[in-house]
DNA sequence: ATTTACATGTAAGACGTTACATGATTCT
DNA sequence: AGAATCATGTAACGTCTTACATGTAAAT
C-alpha cells in the first residue's frame, strides 16, 4: 500500500503526470524513502484515479494526463500518514550489505567500507545541492516542513559516511 | 534476491533452522536491513539447500533441521557482498512517512515527529541492551566486525531521534 | 490436561521487476 | 532526417503478504 501513499503525497505536493511522478522517484524519495518502477507507477495512477483519490486536471501535447490528489486522497493521506503504525517495514539493500560485513574477511571488509564511505559522500554532495535550491526560495518567514525533511536525508548519509570512516579506523588500528 | 543473502549470512554467521532464522530476522536484521517473513522463509532455505548454498547438518526433535551454509554459499555470498553494486533498492515505510511530512499541517506534523521521537528512542534502548550483550562475549583482542555493526543500528536511530526533535523545535520556535 | 512455544509448510492474491511495444514532440 | 526525450502502457515472471493447516515437545 505505501507506494499508494508515497504517489499521493508527491501528488498532493504538487500536480504531475505518470512521467514526472517517475522522475520525481529518482529524487529524493526514491533514493533513501520508497523505491518504485515507471511501470509500476503508471497502473497505480491509475488505479487511484479509478477510486477517486487523484483526478485528470489537464492533458497536453503527447497524450500526457496530470494528475492532481482529490479532497478524498487527502483525506487518506492524513489518516495513513497520522496513524501511529509501529513495525514499519524496512528494505535496504544497501544497509543488509553493511549488516553482513561480519561474513567478510578483514580485507574484504576494508574494501566494502571504503566503497560504502565514497558512495555515502556522493549522496550527501548531491542532496547538498538539491537542499540549496529549496532553501533559496524561502523568505524569512517560518521554517518550511521541507527543509526539515531535506535535513533528515543530509543526516542520514552523513551518519553513514561518519560511521563507514570510523568502522575502516577501527579495522586499521 | 536480497533475502537469499541475508539468509546466506545469517547461516554464515551460525548454523540454524527455519524458526531460528525467522527469529533472528526479528532482530536489528528484519528492524532496520531487510525484513521477512516466516512463510517467506521456508521455502527460500529449502531452494538454497536444493542449489547447495546451504546442507542440513542436524535433525532434532519437533522435525527440526538444521542448516550451515556450504563453501558453494560462501563463495556467493562473499560476491554478492564486494561486488560494487550502486543504486541499491530502498523501502523504509517509516521514512516515506517522515518524507511526507510536509503534506500536514503544523499540528499534524507535530504528533508525528512526537511519535517518531518516541519510537526512535525506544529502538535505541533496545538495541543498547543488545549490544550490551555482545560486548561483553569480548576480550581485550581486535575490534570485532559485530561491534562496528551494532554500532551502525545505534547511530542510526540516534540520529532519526535527534532529527526528530530538532524538526520539533524547529515547528514550535 | 491444557497451554505455550517449537517447528514446518502451502495456497491465493497482491506487489514489484524486467523487458518489450508504441507513438508524439523537440532538438540538432 | 535522425536522435533524444517525453509519454503511456502491457505481459510474463518473480517476490512478498495474509491466512490457514498440521503436528511435536516442553512447561504449568
């Protein structure tokens, strides 16, 4: 169901077709929140259009739909959203891989660590940028939810690369 | 295929049966790496026994039995593990929730991150229990993996702890 | 004796991946 | 004209969930 949830609060952010929808995964969400196909996303716009919880608003130049979230998928987003739903389900690859290092050799482990400090400082270089563009269209006003959220990503890889140095200095020593 | 190899490494970890797995996997494995099932399970180890990835060792009581994993599975899971695979997948429903925040109101926004500050620290302390545990099978030798390992769970949700309540402050200042 | 925990499994349906199919519009 | 990008979709296959079925051994 969370690909459901994940489509409507994109939706609900701002209106897109099936396409942008896609490209939008490949940001932020997909890359660290939820992972989703092109064709996957496709029927389930679908499928939430059927049930009334996001609508056609426009359609364009190559038979392109967008989509915005109805008064009904904002109220399903609030509910999923609030309910306090404890067991969440993870699945990250990236994370069994590092929760597996005790199956390598030292040496193996070393390479593993090394590869898994420069990817985590990619990502955090890369939300960097990203995080400057959403900033810099803020005023002085209030702290917008978004930053909060960009904040979170930036976090969690530099947790990643602070511990993947810190584990490499514990095997060298 | 993640599954396969998180259950290649659990039995590369220590030999164990079905149920056993299914319960290790309710451990920092199926919290924070990859989740599973126990139907999910049975049927996975019966194929990677039936490749010769893993061999039944023992047969106990309450038909129980007992695998280790083979040199075939080692060899697998040590490539599995080094090989450099980039853009690994990603599902953590309670990030898609956190992700989605900015789709509530402030009060809304509120009782999550409260919620989330409390699970968080909940998970903390249970795994500082865990690793208590751990820690204390050691003596004065070289850092074991494990540690290094369990300390990736701690900051883990030490840092969604300290995100959560700084995104509070931040709403409430 | 009854309950709890151990132990393994299957079947139906939902969800997700890979690969392919099709065509429109823009850019060079 | 040709290539790249935009745009939507389907079919086959693999993975995961939910719910059920079955029986054994230990604990109270």
């Amino acid at each position: 169901m969370s690909l459901r949830y994940a489509l409507l609060g994109l939706l609900s952010q701002e209106a897109g077709s099936g396409y942008q929808l896609a490209r939008r995964f490949e940001g932020g969400m997909g890359r660290y929140a939820w992972h989703a196909q092109q064709s996957q996303i496709y029927p389930e716009v679908n499928r939430l259009a059927a049930d009334g919880l996001v609508s056609v608003v426009d359609e364009g130049p190559r038979h392109r739909r967008t989509y915005a979230i109805t008064p009904a998928g904002r109220e399903q987003l609030r509910r999923w959203l609030t309910d306090p739903d404890d067991t969440p389900i993870v699945r990250n690859e990236q994370i069994l891989r590092l929760f597996l290092l005790p199956c390598l050799d030292r040496e193996d482990a070393r390479a593993v660590l090394r590869h898994q400090a420069a990817a985590s400082l990619r990502e955090l270089e890369a939300l960097h940028a990203t995080v400057g563009e959403v900033g810099s269209g803020t005023g002085g006003g209030p702290v917008p939810v978004d930053l909060l959220v960009a904040e979170l990503g930036l976090r969690y890889f530099q947790h990643l690369h602070e511990w993947s140095l810190w584990a490499l200095e514990q095997l060298d020593g």
